[in-house]
C-alpha cells in the first residue's frame, strides 16, 4: 500500500514522516525529490536556481518521479512493502501547476496530470497536513522561491482542488497545531487507513 504525505514547505511533512519510522518499523519510507539519485540532484539544483525554466523544472521533477517509481516505489509495493512517501505526484500538481500558471499552458495542472497518467501509481491514501500560508512560509524560512506566502497561497489552491476531485483518497490534518498534536492526528489516520484495507 503506498501512502504519501502532501502539504506546503513549514507544514511538518519530514517531522511526521522521521517520527512515524519508530511506529511504522517495517514500512519503506521515501521521499520526493529523491536524496540518493542524480535526479534528485538535478532537482534540487532546479530548486536552487532562481531563474530555472518552470516548464524544465517539471521535467526534471517528473524525471525524478519516473526513477522513484521504477528503483524504489514499485519493488517496494511488488514486495507487499507498506510505503510512505514525503511529497509524491500530488506536490507536482500543486507546485508545477502554479509556477505554470502564466505560463502558454493553458491549463497546467491538466497538462501535469495527463503526463503523470500514462506512467505513474496513484497513491491509495495521501495525508494532507494543513497549514495556511503565512505559516508555512514562516516556518520554512522562505528559503527558496518555492517558499514564499505568495506562491504557496495558490499552491494551497491546487492542493484544494485535488481534494475536491478526490475526497476519498485525501486525510486533512490541521497542522497548525503543536507538532505532537499533528503527530497524534496522522497516527490516528494511518491506523485507520491500515484497519480499512
Ligand atoms: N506542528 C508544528 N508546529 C510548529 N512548528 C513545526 C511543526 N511541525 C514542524 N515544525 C517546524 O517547522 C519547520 C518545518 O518543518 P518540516 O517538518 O521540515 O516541514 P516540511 O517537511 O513540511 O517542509 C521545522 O523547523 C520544524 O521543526
Ligand atoms: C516533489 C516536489 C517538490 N517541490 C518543491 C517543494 C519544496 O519547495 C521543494 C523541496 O521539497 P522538500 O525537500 O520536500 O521541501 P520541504 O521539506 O520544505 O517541504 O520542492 C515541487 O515544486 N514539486 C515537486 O514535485
């Protein structure tokens, strides 16, 4: 089963994601962009880049999705694996699409998604961890043109619409409360999650 942690930079994914390796001592857990590949490096030298092409940035994250999938996400699942992903294919809808935005694509995220279609392996459940912006971009630091309150008000949108399309799939957690809190809350929700399949 293959669930994926989604949310703005600052919402607390990697503090979710680093705690539940102690609960979950079997599960594969993995991460989007990758760490260990030249993918990934690509990929973050994309995210460094203040003047990185967005449309070329999507390749190179979609790049990396395809390697992710192929070394890591499939053999896992193949292996009857429990996986748990830290940003998966829903960060490139939401992210990709709103760089995209004034972009020539007339509509980015269908645009993303139809690329993702033919090849990816849609998550069974995604838990959302929930913050406003302003919250994110202070707790992220506003590092990275990723980060900025901006920006990530219409990433939120997208991930909004996301849910909308697909209730079922989505568990929102409010994570403006405290990190302990959060962590209760996607305990209870992958729980659930496990005791419904
Ligand atoms: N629930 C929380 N309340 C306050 N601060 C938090 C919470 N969760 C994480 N943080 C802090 O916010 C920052 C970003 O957290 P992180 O887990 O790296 O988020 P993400 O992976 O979603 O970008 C870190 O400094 C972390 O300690
Ligand atoms: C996986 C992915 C990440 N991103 C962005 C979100 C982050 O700003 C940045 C790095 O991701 P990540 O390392 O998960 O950052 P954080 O822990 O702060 O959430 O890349 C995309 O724009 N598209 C994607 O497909």
């Amino acid at each position: 089963m293959l669930v994926t942690l989604e949310g703005l930079d600052g919402s607390g994914k990697t503090t979710v994601w680093e705690a539940l390796h102690d609960a979950y001592p079997d599960a594969v857990f993995t991460r989007e962009p990758t760490s260990d590949s030249w993918y990934g490096d690509a990929v973050n030298r994309a995210i460094a880049d203040d003047d990185a092409d967005p449309l070329a940035t999507l390749f190179l994250f979609t790049a990396d999705h395809a390697d992710h999938l192929s070394r890591v996400v499939r053999p896992a699942l193949a292996d009857g694996d429990l996986v748990i992903s830290d940003r998966y294919s829903d960060s490139r809808y939401a992210y990709q699409a709103a760089s995209l935005r004034d972009s020539d694509l007339r509509r980015p995220m269908e645009y993303i998604r139809g690329i993702h279609t033919a090849f990816t392996r849609p998550p069974d459940k995604t838990i959302y961890l929930d913050v406003d912006p302003e919250t994110a971009a202070a707790r992220s630091g506003a590092t990275n043109k990723f980060e900025q309150a901006a920006y990530l008000a219409d990433v939120r949108a997208n991930y909004e619409r996301l849910i909308e399309a697909e209730p079922e799939r989505f568990v929102r957690v409010d994570a403006t409360r405290s990190p302990e809190d959060v962590l209760d809350a996607v305990e209870a929700a992958l729980e659930e999650i496990l005791a419904e399949n």
